[in-house]
C-alpha cells in the first residue's frame, strides 16, 4: 500500500472582483450553504462533507488564491513541512497555529509554478448530512484542475514533492501529454494538470449524491442562465460524469459523479488518445470536444502565482 502524508483535497479559494454576485450563484443556484463570512470574505460548505467549508471566496482581482489539502495528524504535518524544507520547496510559513476561520495547524507553500498550497489538521469540522434522493446540490468538493504551461514538471513536482501518483494521462495522437490525473487517496484524481497556454484555473469540480441528483442539478443550472461548457456526458479517464458550466467570474465549475476508486497495488496508469470520441465521452451525449470547447477552460492568466493572498 502506498503511504501519503497528504489525505485529501479540502477546498479551493478564489479571488474574484464580482464578489457578491460570485457568492450569490455558488449559494442560490449552485447549492452550497454560506457558513461564516468577514468583510470581503465567504466561507461555502457542502451539505454532505464534515469539511468546515469546501470553497472559500475573496473580493479582489480574479486569481487562485490556494488549494487547500487535509493531513491526518500534527506529526505528518511537520513530516511533509521539514521533507519540503529538504528539498528546497518555497515557503509561505512554516507549521503554525491558523487563525483563520475554522482554525487548525499547518502551513502554506508555493508549487513549482507558483500556486500557494496549504496543509492543515485539527480544523474543525462540520456535522455533514445525507444528501436527499433526487436533492440537486453538491456532497463534496471533487477535485481541482490546473491549467499549466508545463504540465510535465508540474505534475512531476506534486509526484516528487507530496507522493501523489498519476493515475492516467491524455494523449495527443503523436504521444504528447496534453492532461495527467494525479491521486493522493484511493480516488482517481484530486488535481489534474492540463497542457495551457498559461497558468490558471481550468476547473472546480463538485461531486454529486449519483447520477440522479447530477442531472437534476445540471438542469437546475441551465435553469439559472448559466452557460452549459460542455457536457452532459461520461469521461473515459476518472470514468466520471461532466457537466462544465460557466461561473459570473467566468470560472469553469463541473458537476460530477460516480469517480472511479484506484486500487494503488494493482491499478496500471493508461494514457488516452484525447481525439478519440470514447476518451472525450463514452456515451456520446456531448459536444465533441473543439478548440472552442478547450478555450472556455484556459480562463484568464492567473495574477496571483508566487503571491501569497492576504488570508
């Protein structure tokens, strides 16, 4: 069995100058509950997730303030804090007291393209609830996609740096890399990386109770006036559903469902020619995939890389 120092993905914080209207969709329309909120701020939980909150919210110029990762005790924190001292990572802070909502211990780091990343145990949780049979609104955050400008040393660095493995990649026809998959628990993927034409944002994604509540939700957005990216339909790798909407920020938010689960000792990597229609959607209920499509998901350069956000 592979042993991880990180646990899992806890949540994603952005900065975006439309703040209210931004937090007005992801509560109204996209299903997630304001739990705590300051001057400029709002912390958003999940129904169905002990995490205090899922995504957190900032009123500033657009950029990704942080990925937030959980780590199972105050011993593995300062592990992965002094193997990442060792091995010359970049440093927010050091392991320390986090006085922000929710609290906790841990610390931030920059990855190798920039993007500050936090570690953390003892926050509080949340008493989460069963999501109700047919009730459209999300369980838990699923995973982050980055897009990068280089995307093999980036996703080599979550391998080398916090033992995340690649569970698959996308694949030009000539063999060139254009995604790689990368787990740090027995799901497919937390973070992917994408070949871009900058750093940014490609994609949130937000898990859904099945496939049910997935199109119920799915529908219930369209209903709201936001633009359907791309979907609904069913990825080869990760074997998840997608449905891609366009966020006010002009963010891409996925709903999905139903991430396949990896068996670390027996489970082999498989690369995915992306211009075959089955890797794109196995049941062929999406557009195909286009230059236009991919577009939507470079998003906008990312102004925070190597900038600590100010929370």
């Amino acid at each position: 069995m592979t042993e991880r120092l990180v646990s899992h993905l806890r949540y994603g914080a952005l900065a975006v100058a439309n703040f209210e209207e931004e937090r007005d969709f992801f509560v109204k329309h996209w299903g997630l509950t304001e739990v705590h909120s300051e001057d400029g701020l709002s912390y958003l939980a999940a129904a169905g997730s002990p995490e205090p909150f899922i995504l957190r919210l900032r009123r500033d110029d657009k950029r990704v303030d942080l990925a937030g990762f959980a780590v199972e005790n105050r011993a593995n924190v300062d592990a992965l804090a002094s193997k990442l001292r060792a091995e010359d990572v970049e440093f927010v802070h050091d392991p320390q007291e986090l006085t922000g909502f929710s609290g906790g211990y841990g610390f931030r780091v920059f990855d190798g393209d920039g993007r500050v990343l936090e570690f953390a145990t003892g926050y509080r949780t949340r008493e989460a609830r069963k999501v109700r049979e047919r009730e459209p609104v999300p369980v838990k955050l699923s995973h982050m996609v980055f897009n990068s400008e280089n995307l093999d040393a980036t996703a080599q660095w979550y391998v080398d740096h916090l033992g995340f493995t690649v569970s698959d990649s996308l694949v030009r026809p000539d063999g060139a890399n254009m995604m790689h998959f990368l787990r740090c628990n027995s799901f497919h993927h937390s973070i992917a990386i994408a070949m871009g034409p900058h750093h940014s944002l490609h994609h949130l994604s937000f898990e859904m109770r099945g496939i049910e509540e997935w199109m119920r939700g799915a529908g219930k957005i369209l209903r709201s006036g936001a633009r359907m990216v791309w979907g609904p339909g069913r990825h080869n790798a990760g074997d998840n559903t997608f449905a891609y909407f366009l966020d006010p920020a002009g963010n891409t938010v996925e709903y999905t469902t139903e991430l396949a689960m990896v068996d670390d000792e027996n489970w082999v990597a498989q690369r995915h020619d992306v211009t075959q229609l089955s890797t794109q959607d196995q049941w062929g209920t999406a557009q195909e995939m286009s230059e236009l499509v991919a577009q939507e998901s470079f998003n906008d350069i990312d102004k925070g890389l190597f900038t600590a956000p100010p929370v």
